[in-house]
C-alpha cells in the first residue's frame, strides 16, 4: 500500500472542501469553512435534507458501537475516518458499555487531528488514542493501532462513511481485507456506505462535485457494498438503510419509501472464516 497517504498535512486547505469537514456540515457542526458550506449548499439542493441524512448515519454509528459492545462482548474499537468529533463520540458510548474499553481514532484531515488533540488532552476513561493516517495506508493503521490494542483478543473495525471515498480502482475490497485479516475471530466490522439505489441521477451529480474539490467518491449499489463485507457474517436485521438498522423503538415507524441513501450493517468475523 502507498505509505504516502499516512503523511500528516501540516495546514488547513481552506481553497476546497474536505469530506470531513463536509460531514461535519452536514449534521449542523461549525467545523467548515467557506468553502464547505458553499458545497453542502450545492448538495443539499440535489439531494434534499442532507442534516436528516448525516444524522440518521451517525446515529447508526453509535447504535452499532453499542450493540458490538453490548451483545458481541467488544471492549476494543478501530474508528477509522473518524472524522470531526461529535458526541456522542466512539470512547464514550464503547465505555458506557466497557468503562475500560479501549479506542484508537484514525483520520488523515488536520481539522480532525487538532480537535481529536483537544478532545483527548482533556482526558478519557479507558485507552483512548488518535493516529494520523490514511485508509488507504492500512498496514501503517495498524501498526500504530497496536500501541492501544491488543489483536490478541476481538478488536471492532468502524469503517462508517468512508468507503464511498475509495474509489474502484483503489480497490475498497483489499482495503477492508487488509485491516479484517489480522484481527481474530470474534471481532466485527461495523460498515455505512452511501448508496445511489434510489436517486441515481442526484448522486452521479454528488460525486462531480465532490471530484471538482479533489475527493475522489464513488456511490455503490446494495450489491457492490455487500461485496465489500468479504465473507464476513451480518447480525440482524443485515444490510440495510442506516434508519432501519434496529431503529430505536421510541422513534415513528420508518415509511418503506422513506430514503436516507446509506446503508449500514455489523458483521462478525467466524474461526472457521475462508479468504476469498
């Protein structure tokens, strides 16, 4: 994999928008600039309320965090592409379940980097720690993920709307492989993923403006992102959109037609799990 991903930029590109910053906009953070805002402006006149959108998938996120903690007995967590921090944030909902579970950041966006520093120097149960890298640089992840886990025991990998910024051709798949192989059985990956199953046309236009600010994206069907599960076992209710993923009892029913255009699901990893 190409190290030079890991490379920590020194400062804030503030003459194009960034994904995280961009997410962070989206759910109604103050993170963005200018720039940003401009760009989720142009977003949500294609695709409606993108706030509903970002919210319903990072509440999914911490859903999934608790129940992988909570049914699947999982004290350790991987976040990577964890983007701004928001609460409830990964630590804290992973140590309201474990109080000594153990988390390791991981983002390669500078905005990240500083508010992460900020957030840990103020102190947190449990072992907490931040590392500076990119996805696409899995092997550097997890050499530095070490120093906070052990992946001698089950470790939950989070990959929560970042795959839809790799593109095809750099090979989500290995990706997900390379950072699933060396943990053991008993861990899980908890997975969000943008689809275009029900406004193709909106999202192809998505993804042109986001190349022109220089992020690569690429919007999967449900098909190509169950690719992206490698064998992998989901737990119920499976693959679907982010709302549905056991939705909290006290909210209103979800309509069959209401769309929140990202799926999620958690599967576990078995002993007897076969490379494909």
């Amino acid at each position: 994999m190409d190290e030079s991903w890991c490379s920590p930029r020194q400062q804030v590109d503030t003459s194009h928008a960034s994904s995280a910053r961009l997410y962070d906009t989206y759910q109604g953070g103050k993170s963005g600039y200018g720039v940003d805002r401009d760009v989720a402006g142009e977003v949500a006149a294609l695709l409606g309320d993108t706030k509903r959108i970002a919210t319903s998938a990072r509440a999914f996120h911490t859903r999934a965090v608790r129940a992988a903690a909570g049914e699947l007995g999982i004290d350790q967590f991987l976040d990577v592409g964890a983007g701004v921090p928001n609460e409830p944030h990964t630590h804290q909902v992973a140590q309201g379940v474990h109080p000594g579970a153990a988390v390791v950041y991981v983002d390669n966006d500078l905005v990240v980097l500083r508010q992460s520093e900020a957030l840990l120097s103020g102190g947190t149960a449990g072992r907490t720690d931040y590392v500076q890298a990119d996805l696409r640089a899995p092997d550097t992840i997890l050499k530095e993920a070490r120093r906070t886990l052990d992946l001698t025991r089950p470790v939950g990998l989070i990959l929560c709307s970042v795959l839809h910024f790799i593109t095809d051709e750099e090979d989500p798949r290995s990706l997900v492989r390379a950072l699933m192989e060396p943990l053991v059985p008993g861990s899980c990956l908890i997975l969000s993923h943008g689809t275009d199953d029900f406004a193709p046309a909106a999202w192809r236009a998505v993804e042109d403006i986001y190349r022109q600010q220089g992020i690569g994206t690429q919007i999967r069907g449900r098909a190509a992102i169950e690719a992206l599960l490698d064998g992998h076992d989901p737990v119920e209710p499976g693959l679907v959109e982010v709302h549905r993923w056991r939705q909290d009892p006290a909210a209103a029913p979800v309509a069959g037609d209401d769309h929140v255009h990202c799926y999620g699901v958690v599967a576990t990893k078995q002993a007897d799990e076969k490379a494909l």
